[in-house]
C-alpha cells in the first residue's frame, strides 16, 4: 500500500522512529526538569543561572547542536544518540523556567496549610505542590512536545532517519509526496502527543472541569 | 577537537567570498530582512488582534498550528514549488526568505497580542477615563506595557529564523549554514562543527543584543528594575513570615 | 453641578443597567452613589463621562449636555479614580500624574512641577515621584491614583469605590485626608461605593440605588438613617441606623463640673468619688484613677467627646469610662466636664428626629 507515492510500511516505520526521537527526550527532559525547577525555587539564588543557563542551551540552532554533539559525546555523527540528547537538551531548556514558574504559582496559602497539617517538605512536595502545578507543567510540556515534533526532522540533514528522511528524499528526487507525506506525519504525530498530555493532565487533575 | 579549532584559526577560511565574515554577514543579512518583514506583517496583525480582541482564537490557533508544521518540509515544498517560478539571483533566496518570514510571524504575532492584551485592564480603563483618544491609549500605555512580551516573541521568532536560516544552506542559502552542509557533502568534520560553533555563537550573540535592546526600551518600572522590586517583595516575605 | 434627566442605560442584550435615573450633584459637595452589586452605580458614574454612553435622558455638566461634547475632551476635564488606581505600570509616579497636563497640551516643565504640587497636595513624599507603581503600597498607589486625577485642576472628579482596595487600616486615615482636601478644593465629587458606612462617612448627599439601576432614595446621611424611604433602603443601611444617626445629631445634655487631680499630685481630698480624672499641666485629660488603687495606676479612659459635639460621641464617651462619666473636652482638648450616660439617652430621647437639613459633621474628628 502507498501514500503520494510512498509506501506505507516506511511511514510507519519511520514514523515509529521519529516518536522514540521526539518522545523519549520528552520523558527524560520532564524527569530532571522537575528536581532542576524544584531547586531553582527552593533557593531563590538558583533560580536565575538555572532558568537563564537552560535557555541559553535553546537558543543554540537544531542543526548545529546536532553537529556539535558527537564532538563532545564521542559519538559517530549518525548515531541517533546524539538527537536524543540534543531534543532532552531542548526539552530542559524549555521545561525548566516551566516547573520553576509552575510551582512558584503554587498559592502561598495552600502550601502554608499543607505544612501546618503536618506535611514534610519531601512530601508536601509530592502531595501537594506537584500535583497543584500539574497545569502549568503540562502546558509547558504540549509546547516542548510540539517543538521537539518539528525539530527532530531536521536530523533528516545528519543523517538520521524519522519522518524527516521523506523530506530529503522527496527533495533530491524532485517529489513533492514524501514531503507532503512528511509533513502530514508530523502535524499527526504532534496532535497524537497534544491528545495525550491532555489525556494524562487531566487524569492528574481531576478538579478541573476541563484541562486546557 | 583540535582540527575543529584548527579550522576556526585557519586564516584562509577568515577571507574571500566564502569566508567566515562574509558568510555570517550573509547569515545575519537574511535574518534580519526576515525578520523585519515578518515584524511588518505581524506587529499590525498582533496590535489589531490585541487592542480589539477581535480574531483572537483565530491567531492562537495559527500560531500553535505553525509550531507544529515542521520548518524543513515547509522549505523543501518553497523551494520545490517556487523554484521554477522564479527567474534570475532571486530564484535561490526567495523560497528561503518566504519561508524564514512564514516561520517567525507566528511567534512576533503571538508575542504582541499576548503583550497587549494583558495590559492591566484598570490602565487601559484610568486612560480612557482620563481623556485619551483610542490611539493614545494604544501609543501610551498599551504598546509600552507590551513591549516585554512582544519582544521576547521578536526574540524567540529571530532564533527561528537564525535556525532555519542555517538548513536553508541545503536549498543553498548562503551563510554559515554552508560550512555545515559543504563540510558534509565532503565529509570534513571540523568544518561542520567549526561552522556549528559559529552558528551557535551568532544566534547567542543575536539573541544577547535583542536582550540588551529590551532592556533599554522597557520601562524598568514593569521589570521590576534591578531586582528592586524583587528585593523589596522578599522583604515582604520575611515580614509575612514572622508575622 | 452634576444633572442627571431620566437617564438609561439598556444593553442590545435588553438587560437594563440603569433605569430612568434623575438626580443631582450639587457642585462643591460629595455626592455617593450606593447600592449592592449590580445596581447600576459604576455605569451611571461612568456614563458622567461618557465611559458608558447612556441609551436614554441626558446628562448637563454645568448647564451643557454631555452628549454633544468631545467625548475625550469631556474626560481630560474630569478627574477619573478607580479602585485599583489604574497606573500606568511603565510610568514613573510623576509620569503618571503629568498624564493629564500632557494630554491638554500642556509642557513638559509645567506638567511637572504641576505634578509635584498635586503630589504633595496628597501627602506623597518627593522622593515617591521618581518611583514606579510596582515599587508603592496599596494606599500610596491610591493617592498617586487621586493626585493623577487633580493634576489639571478639574471641576468635577468621578470615583469608583477609590478606597475599597486599600487596606482598612490605611482606608479610615485616607478617608479623612479625602474630606478635608475636599473641602479645602471645592470639587465637586461623585463617589460610588457598595460601603454604606463609607457613603455616610463620606456623603454629603446620598443616592441609594436597587438592583435594575433604579434609584431607591435620594438625601442627606442623616436623612438616610433617620428616613429610610423602604424597606430595601432600611436593610440595605443596616439594623444599628437607629444608633449611627445619633453621628449626625448635636447634643442638648448637661456638662457636670469635674474636680480633677492635676498630674504629679496625690491624693486630694474632697471629691469623694472612686474614680478621679488626671489632667495634665495645661488642664488636658489623662485618664482615671481609682483612689482604692494603692499603686495609683492611671487607667487611660474612653474616647472623649467635643463640647459641641453629636450624642454618638457623648454617649461614646460615657459608655466607655471606667467612672461612667464621659469626658468632654473644648477644641484645646482642655476639660470641660463630664456627662453621665442616663443623661445622653435622656437627651436622645428628647431631641427630635432629625430632618433633610441636618448638618453633616466628619464622624472622626469628634
């Protein structure tokens, strides 16, 4: 079965790999995003290197971070370990400020009552302050989902092949389907990861009528 | 490591036509046409959707639309779509620039709107109140109480631009995208990622520049200044804390 | 002066904000206009300048119907004070109150030192004026708020609910300053608030609005509490009326002579009373003592009542001495006497209820 003149099995295929690529950066930039974010609100002193140190890292071009990378990981420039870590590089930059700002909008008072009740910070943390920035996160993290989605087709230029390989190849053969098709993957794939952090948000917080 | 700065210090690769200069001048040149032609049509846009309210849900949706569609699909489509269209030196940078300016109107845009409509609504009401003609309130109070967030979006659209602007070396824009993609086609290591660091360097020293810029037209009195306000609010933390 | 002629305001939607509505600010008073939420009180003081246009009646500002004037120009000439102030956040203090001066046209060097005299017309420091909003207190923001609305010296000044943002502590301090740069600049002031006891404090005149924009009754404080028109209007000023009109009634009671201990002084013999009131060198009350107490503690008395003052605070004052007996005082603040509570209620009892015309006195300063 084909596409605009791309076989299907392929779309699959390489839109499998171009979910690992994008998702998996998502997973781990969240998990060291929410202790980096925590510290930088604990101490107030922290908050502007680390906030300002992560953007710095996003505003360093996709191409050119897929480049620099293997120089400083060693590995093989089509290794598809180095957009791996360049998209978790782009997702702490992003959630980073995220889960700072996130927990900061947590209401003094809520957190004051939580403490008075008995909470230690470790758990208060966990019971109350995490749960009450879930909102906030999961905006940040439909942002970083969706950027990481557009970005992780550029790697098609390394040499790394998801969905952005249609584009080089529709390219060089002068074929606008696999472009099209590409790109139409992409949006899918980025709507798909939209659906479900708006699934799982509002699975986490069950006390808003409706999680946007 | 050592071939990469070997490169970099080499000073043939500083002079000529494709040299190190001429090819981040070139990189910066399209930037910044892009980037004033996506301001041109995005600061109107994002004042009227802004000031009026009206067309609001369209431009949200656009803008998250767009971050979504993947920059270098887009481009290969301009390039593949105009090419044979166009005649003459402009037939390489148009498809490019089209697709640079496409890639950043959404991020001004939204930054201007988002600037202006959280203009505290008393303000705009205290002006109003106090005699000043729609555009006044526009020119004197909204716009200034904007500029922090329009800005960051002007920002966060010339990253765009600088980026995509570097894969469009593969379309063959010039810049210093060419020392990426030339140094692949040959397999020279120290060339791409000699032109990365430029790369990279560029678009932290673009992004530092707009930052001062910022700096120097938003009024200190929606910062907070240097830390004045957030000294006096932990201040205020500390008062709350022993009461 | 202020004319309102049957003034409307129905929305496409049909809703009707304010219905038929016909009064007037007489010029160089306060004029309150009161009432729960959703009685029309802000639209009609923003249709005064033309904030809300209204769909029916018309509006006279000195004679002139609003209608067919310049809709900015009309509110350059009226100052405008909202709830939360409304600064421009990118404006220097002094920025903001130039606002107005600039808008007429006027220099940059006459708008400031303009600026700077309003500034301390409001009691703001100078050192305030380079400031940014962000940097001031809630009570210093209002005032900058007030100042920016006096700047180009204006006849009339609208106010919505200009101090119910502010701290309660800070709100009676300010309330006060209000009346009496009030008074020393004869404007004419239309004031809305939800705050009954803001509006007597404050009123000269009272309107008192019902949900539907429709105006429920009209009149002095006094009035008010004395009078109410209905049985919302009742209700709405509250179950202790009875008590607060005694605020606005002058005092018929005998002033019994005092034989106080002058400060530094022992014991003195004569008076036998328990209680003994200590005055100061210049003849200034203290406080009492109890001739039992051996450690002669001074027990700081109750409030103290003006020689002229209203029953409120000749009964205030009886009831909160530890004698029983209200300290009354002259506008020295030197002893006049004393008075005993029977004899306030006695006289409350005998004065007679009081009418539309009853002077108004400032609350606090008794």
């Amino acid at each position: 079965m084909s596409l605009l003149g791309v076989d299907l099995a392929t779309v699959l295929e390489l839109g499998q790999d171009h979910l690992l690529l994008a998702g998996v950066p998502l997973l781990v930039g969240l998990a060291l995003a929410i202790p980096l974010g925590w510290l930088a609100t604990r101490r107030g002193w922290l908050y502007p290197p680390l906030v300002a140190g992560t953007g710095l890292l996003y505003t360093i071009p996709s191409l050119a971070l897929f480049i620099l990378l293997p120089g400083f990981l060693g590995t093989r420039i089509l290794d598809p370990v180095n957009v791996l870590v360049a998209m978790t590089v782009y997702t702490l930059a992003l959630l980073t400020r995220t889960v700072a700002d996130a927990l900061l909008s947590v209401p003094g008072h809520v957190r004051q009552a939580a403490t008075a009740m008995g909470y230690g910070p470790a758990r208060r943390f966990l019971a109350v302050d995490l749960p009450l920035a879930v909102p906030v996160i999961s905006a940040g993290l439909r942002v970083a989902a969706v950027s990481n989605v557009s970005i992780v087709s550029v790697a098609a230029l390394v040499g790394v092949s998801q969905l952005g390989s249609l584009f080089t190849d529709g390219f060089n053969r002068n074929a606008m389907g696999p472009i099209v098709v590409g790109v139409i993957g992409c949006v899918v794939l980025a709507v798909l990861f939209d659906l479900v952090i708006l699934l799982v948000t509002r699975l986490l917080t069950p006390w808003k009528v409706s999680a946007s | 490591m050592a071939d990469v700065l070997a490169w970099l210090t080499d000073p043939a690769n500083w002079s000529g036509q494709g040299g190190i200069p001429a090819q981040a001048l070139a990189h910066l040149r399209y930037s910044v046409i892009a980037l004033l032609l996506a301001c041109l049509v995005a600061v109107p846009l994002g004042l009227y959707v802004g000031h009026t309210g009206r067309g609001r849900v369209v431009a949200v949706n656009i803008a998250g639309a767009f971050r979504a569609i993947p920059s270098l699909g887009v481009l290969f489509i301009a390039v593949l779509l105009l090419l044979p269209r166009l005649r003459g030196e402009l037939a390489f940078e148009a498809p490019s620039i089209i697709v640079l300016v496409l890639l950043a109107v959404p991020p001004v845009l939204s930054g201007v709107y988002a600037g202006i409509e959280q203009v505290d609504p008393a303000a705009r009401d205290a002006a109003h109140g106090m005699g000043m003609r729609p555009w006044q309130v526009l020119a004197q109070v909204e716009v200034p109480c904007a500029l922090p967030l329009a800005i960051a979006g002007i920002r966060s659209g010339m990253l765009q631009i600088i980026a995509t602007a570097t894969i469009a070396a593969v379309v063959g824009l010039g810049g210093l995208g060419r020392f990426l993609i030339d140094g692949q086609a040959v397999r020279d290591y120290p060339q791409m990622a000699g032109g990365a660091l430029l790369v990279a360097a560029l678009a932290l020293g673009t992004d530092l520049v707009l930052g001062l810029a910022q700096r120097a037209v938003v009024s200190p009195g929606l910062t907070g200044g240097t830390g004045l306000r957030a000294r006096s609010a932990t201040a205020l933390d500390r008062r709350l804390a022993r009461g | 002066m202020i004319r309102l002629e049957g003034v409307g305001k129905r929305y496409p939607d049909g809703t009707v904000a304010v219905d038929d509505l016909s009064l007037e600010a007489p010029r160089g008073r306060i004029t309150v206009l009161v009432g729960p939420s959703g009685c029309g009180k802000t639209t009609t003081l923003r249709m005064i300048n033309r904030m809300v246009e209204p769909t029916s009646g018309r509006i006279l500002v000195d004679g002139e119907d609003t209608a067919g004037m310049d809709a900015a120009r009309l509110r350059r000439s009226i100052g405008y004070v909202i709830q939360h102030a409304g600064l421009f956040p990118h404006r220097t203090v002094l920025g903001n109150v130039m606002t107005v001066p600039r808008l007429h046209g006027w220099s940059r060097a006459r708008a400031r030192e303009r600026a700077r005299e309003v500034l301390e017309l409001v009691g703001l420091e100078p050192a305030h004026a380079r400031r940014y909003p962000s940097q001031l207190s809630g009570g210093q923001q209002q005032r900058v708020g007030v100042a920016r609305a006096l700047a180009a010296d204006p006849d009339v000044l609208l106010m919505d609910e200009p101090f119910s943002a502010v701290d309660p502590v800070v709100r009676g301090g300010l309330q006060q300053e209000f009346l009496a740069l009030q008074e020393r600049l004869g404007t004419t002031i239309v004031l809305v608030t939800h705050d009954i006891d803001e509006a007597i404090r404050l009123g000269h005149r009272i309107a008192v609005l019902r949900e539907g924009g429709t105006l429920a009754q009209f009149s002095s404080p006094a009035d008010l509490l004395a009078h109410p028109a209905d049985d919302f209007v009742a209700d709405f000023v509250g179950a202790d009326r009875g008590y607060r009109a005694l605020s606005f009634q002058r005092a018929q009671v005998p002033i019994h002579a005092e034989q106080p201990l002058r400060e530094g002084t022992g014991h003195a013999p004569g008076s036998g009373e328990a209680w003994r009131l200590v005055i100061d060198a210049d003849g200034r009350p203290l406080g009492w003592r109890h001739t039992d107490d051996p450690e002669e503690r001074l027990r700081l008395g109750g409030t103290l009542a003006q020689q002229d003052g209203t029953l409120r605070s000749m009964l205030d004052a009886a009831l909160s001495a530890p004698s029983g007996r209200g300290v009354v005082v002259d506008d020295r603040g030197v002893l006049v006497g004393t008075v005993r509570a029977d004899e306030v209620l006695r006289a409350i009892q005998q004065a007679p209820r009081p009418t539309g015309d009853t002077v108004r006195t400032a609350e606090g300063t008794e």
